[in-house]
C-alpha cells in the first residue's frame, strides 16, 4: 500500500490525458457492455413470451403448409393433453397503404384462453369472444399504437382470404408488448362459405397445445407426430420456446456480428490504453533509470507501472458499467427504442454483463501496460540514461 501514492501521483501528472484516455476507455466498455444486452434481451423475450407446457405443432414442409383441422380434435384425445387450439393466419391490413402491421390470426374462440391462461385475459372477456362471433382480442401494444378501446369496431382487410372483416374489440391481451389480435375461426370460416367457399376454412395452420405437466411435453410431441406419420401432412412438434427461436432466427446472425463487433471494440481499447501507456513510459525514461539507480528493483518498477494502466482501466471500466446501467433505464423510457428493435431492444443488463464489462477493463489494462512496463524494467541504467542525455 505504501506505493500507492506513487502509482497515483503518476496518474495524476499529465491530467489532460489520463482523462481523456479513461473516457475512451468508458465509452469503450459502455460501447460493448450496451451491444452484449441485446443477446441477454432475446433470451429474456423468449423466455418472458414461452411457456414450459405449450407445444407448437406445424407442418413438417413448413409454416406455410396447412394442416387439416380434423387433426386439432385428434390432438386434444392425446393423454396428458389439457388443451388445443387451432390458428390460421388472417393476414388483415389496417392502415390504407394494405401493409400487415400486426399479426392476426383465426382462433378457436373456446379453446385459446384454455392454451394461453398464462396471457391473463379476463374470464369476461373471454365469454364475450365466444358469445360475439364478429368478437376481437387485441394485445396491449396494438390498442396503445391506433388509440383503440374496447368496444371499439375496426375493419381490417385480408391479404390472404378474399374477406373484408369488420370486428367488434371484445377484449385486451393485458400485455405491453402484446401486439397480437384473435379473431374468432367460425366467423372467418362462414365469411368464406359466404364468398363461394363450400368447405370454408377447413384447415390449421398452426395447433397450439398445452401440456397437462410439463414432464409430459416430449411424449405428447413424439406421440403427435406419430399420428400424422406417412400422410399428407407430417407435421413437425416443438417447445414453444424452440418454436420463437427458429422464428427469430434472422436476429442470430445479426447477434453474430454484433459479438464480432464487441471485440473490435476491445481490441481498440487495448491499443488505445498501450499506446497511452507506451507514451507515459517514454517519457518517463530518464526519472525511471534515477530510481532503478536509488535502489529500485525490476520487479518493483514493472509492478508499479503495471499498476498505473490497470488503476486507470479499472476506474474508467467501472464508470463505463455504470453508464450502461443508467442508460439502459434511460432507453427503457423510450418505448420507441424497443418497437424499433424488437426482441433486441429490452437492453437488459444482467450480471455476467456488468461482470465482462469490469474484466474487460481489467484485461485491458494489464494487457496494455504490461509490455511498456516489462521493457521499462529490464532496461539497463546506463542505456536508458544514454537515451535521454
């Protein structure tokens, strides 16, 4: 401890620059610390929106194959199954330039509050959309987005059906990121007969299955795809939480490059905080061989000058954590932030965040001073002060 004083008057000389390298370093780690919650933040947005009991059951072909409906009511006869609920995408445009801005879907309107009772839809509500079959059940953020209320009646026009539908807004999803809407099958389904459509609907696009015990899901998927083995439509089970990881698989990508980028940033700040560190030594030259010559040994001189680039890493890095904490918070204020990133924009910092971005600061200045600081403390006397007289 006694040579603290020293490691911090050293920092101290050139205040200028031990600023300004420390905040290079601050916005370095801020920099990487911000772009290391985004992979944290799609963790928790599928792990907030998947439940451990809800199976997805599609097409094997793909999402844009269809099932026959009949094969819902096989699904609910499975033992251990509670509920099932068939959904078919509507495809409703909104707004007049056509454009899909939320998604829709036709459900069946006595099963869906059965397989999703975790989304905490009232009981009322949810009699209403059974008993109105023109009934809606908007998500929070899509009421909040077009200023809509329950009560409210909306028109949207399909882009895959031959339907325009009106609907009266029966109930909310109490979520704020919810931006879903359920329409009741059997009013699609009669829409279509009414178009010319004898068969109307007569398909699924997606079953929906909730687990009695989630130690029961795996043998309910292997059991579900069994029963549609070697027909025309294999269908291919999975987790709700496989289910939404596949779906945003585009962002994976995009989360490589940003782990790419985080180190590209840290390889920056090693440079920055060596060549800081270089620069200090250097001009240091002639005070360092006095004090190898008063008694100071290699190994002490190296500690020291080892210590001042990790002291001013380390307290830049902590300040760089801080920062991402409180602007985190500061972007969670900004629902827009959130809307415009997706899944990627919850910003959570969590502990192995805050923990990388103080050992980052740590590797950083011992990566950075221990090269100057080694060939600073081997030099011999004589040819250092030959350098400086």
């Amino acid at each position: 401890m006694k040579y603290a004083g020293l490691v911090l008057a050293n920092l101290g000389r050139n205040k200028l620059r031990t600023a300004l390298t420390g905040g290079a370093i601050m916005l370095a780690v801020l920099l990487v610390c911000v772009l290391l919650t985004m992979p944290a933040g799609l963790d928790a947005f599928l792990n907030n929106i998947a439940s451990n009991t809800r199976i997805s059951v599609h097409n094997k072909a793909g999402l844009v194959y269809a099932m026959p409906y009949a094969f819902t009511r096989k699904v609910r006869q499975i033992d251990g199954v509670a509920a099932a609920c068939a959904f078919v995408w509507f495809g409703g445009a909104f707004e007049e330039a056509g454009r899909v801005t939320f998604p829709n879907f036709a459900v069946e309107a006595d099963q869906v509050g059965a397989v999703y009772p975790d989304y905490d839809v009232p009981a009322q509500q949810l009699a209403d959309f059974q008993r109105y079959r023109d009934g809606a059940i908007v998500g929070r953020a899509t009421m909040r987005r077009y200023g809509w209320k329950i009560g409210d009646r909306i028109t949207l026009r399909s882009t895959v059906w031959p339907v325009n539908l009106d609907f009266r807004i029966v109930g909310e999803i109490p979520n704020d990121r919810s931006p879903l809407l359920w329409m009741n099958r059997d009013y699609l389904d009669e829409a279509l007969k009414a178009q010319g459509r004898p068969a109307g609907l007569g398909i699924a696009g997606i079953v929906w299955v909730r687990a009695a015990d989630p130690e029961r899901v795996n043998a309910i998927m292997r059991t579900v795809d069994d029963l549609s083995r070697n027909s025309d439509s294999e269908t291919a089970s999975e987790t709700e939480k496989s289910f939404f990881s596949n779906f945003f698989g585009s962002l994976k990508g995009f989360i490589a490059i940003i782990l790419l980028v985080t180190g590209l940033v840290a390889l920056c700040i090693v440079f920055i905080a060596a060549n800081t560190a270089s620069m200090g030594v250097r001009e240091r030259a002639g005070e360092l061989a006095i004090l190898k010559a008063i008694g100071f040994g290699r190994r002490l001189l190296f500690a020291t000058l080892l210590a001042e680039a990790t002291v001013l890493s380390s307290v830049a890095g902590l300040a760089g954590v801080v920062s991402t904490i409180g602007i985190t918070k500061v972007l969670h204020v900004f629902a827009g932030w959130n809307a415009s990133l997706g899944p990627l924009g919850a910003f959570i910092v969590t502990s192995s965040v805050i923990v990388e971005g103080i050992f980052l600061s740590l590797f950083v200045g011992m990566l950075a001073g221990v090269v100057p600081a080694f060939g600073a403390a081997r030099k011999p006397v004589v040819a250092t002060l030959h350098e400086v007289f």
